[in-house]
C-alpha cells in the first residue's frame, strides 16, 4: 500500500505564520507531538512538542529552531514500509506525506498505521496463532504452507522477527483455525522449536454446563 492510500487530507498543516500555542492546539486535537508546517502549500519541516515547551514563549510565531527541517516526510508514491521506518527511526507520531513538486497533501498517524497493519495481520479473523523459532537457513515457507493446509486451515498472515547478528528466527503465523492441536505436532516434527501457541479449544460440556445454570436462573 502507497502512503497516499493511508494519508488523511483533512490534518490541515500549521502555517510558518502561526504561534507556538497554535501548534500545541492542533497536536492535542490530533493526539500527536509533532506536526507538519507548510507555507503556501510547500512542505517546510515539522514542529515538535517537546521544543515548544522547551522555550518560555509559547505565544510568539512559530521560530525557526522549533522547526526540524530534517527529512521527516514520505513522498505519496513510497510504501507503508518507509513510512514505518521513518516513524521507528525518529520517534515521530505523524507522518507528512508530499508529491512530487514537494506540495503538502496530507499526513499519517501512528493510529493509521497501526489500524493497517492490525487488517494485514488478519487480527479480526478468527483462527490460532503458532510462534515458531528456526535457523535460517532451515526457514521454508512452502513447508510451513504445507504443514498448515494439510491440516484443513489457511496462513492468513505470516511475520518474521529477525536479528541481524542471529542465526535463528522467529515466526509468527496466524492461521484459520481456532483448534490448532492438529497443527503443532506436524511442525514439531520438522526443525522449528515450538515457542509458543494460542488457539481456542471448543469445550462443548462447558457449553452445556453454562447454558444449563442460565436456564436455571431463568426458571426461577
């Protein structure tokens, strides 16, 4: 997905004529620390709380040290992925998206990105998640896809934490099945070591249990 895709067009930029208190408004309206300046529709830099509140005058024009003129921005054709590294990198809670003349057209927020990624995870879907850790070298999508689909159930999403000075990897997989039993000993019998699993076993004499006790409270 392309930034423009996840920009919100109505996060209005401050002008450079605009005060400090002015900022500090808008951040708390849109629930970030930092926000973009444009000027005449050109992107300039963005400002940030915590060099607001490092002056004494926050009624005065916005000054040019609250401006961070580094290149905190992503231009509408880049991925989701640039825009969460820059995000990372810096620490920002908003994300100013530009064209290709360097006009401001929008932003993304922290909360925009987490919304993207929770649907890419499939985290409204039910079914089990299995965390795997494996070398390297022995990490095999298509065995992993094997493993799943032959135990009636589909890989709705799959992440891979990785370090760079590491050997080993961990897999996270989320899969369509709630009752995942019938998974993990397939894939402990391959070279995955089992992390961690959660699924939702289906206890049906629970089921009957409490539908019987509400029954009863009915009856009285």
């Amino acid at each position: 997905m392309k930034a423009s895709q996840l920009i919100k067009e109505d996060i209005i930029p401050l002008n450079i004529t605009d005060n400090a208190s002015e900022a500090l408004n808008r951040m708390n309206e849109y629930n970030t620390s930092h926000f973009p300046i444009a000027d005449n529709g050109k992107f300039i830099g963005v400002i940030s709380e915590v060099d607001i509140f490092n002056h004494d005058d926050i009624k005065s024009e916005i000054q040019k040290e609250f401006i961070r003129f580094d290149n905190f921005y992503v231009n509408e054709n880049q991925y989701i992925y640039d825009v969460l590294k820059l995000a990372n990198s810096h620490k920002l809670s908003i994300i100013p998206v530009i064209d290709n003349e360097g006009e401001y057209i929008g932003s993304i927020t922290q909360n925009d990105i987490i919304s993207f990624f929770a649907k890419s995870m499939s985290i409204n879907s039910p079914g089990g998640v299995i965390i795997l850790e494996v070398n390297i070298n022995d990490y095999s999508l298509t065995e992993i896809a094997n493993i799943v689909e032959s135990n009636d159930a589909k890989v709705l999403s799959l992440y891979i934490i990785s370090d760079v000075d590491s050997t080993k990897m961990e897999i996270i997989i989320k899969v369509s099945k709630l009752n995942i039993s019938s998974l993990l000993q397939p894939c402990e019998g391959y070279k995955y070591l089992m992390n961690a699993s959660f699924g939702e076993e289906i206890d049906y004499a629970d089921i009957k249990d409490n539908y019987d006790s509400l029954m009863n409270y009915l009856n009285v």
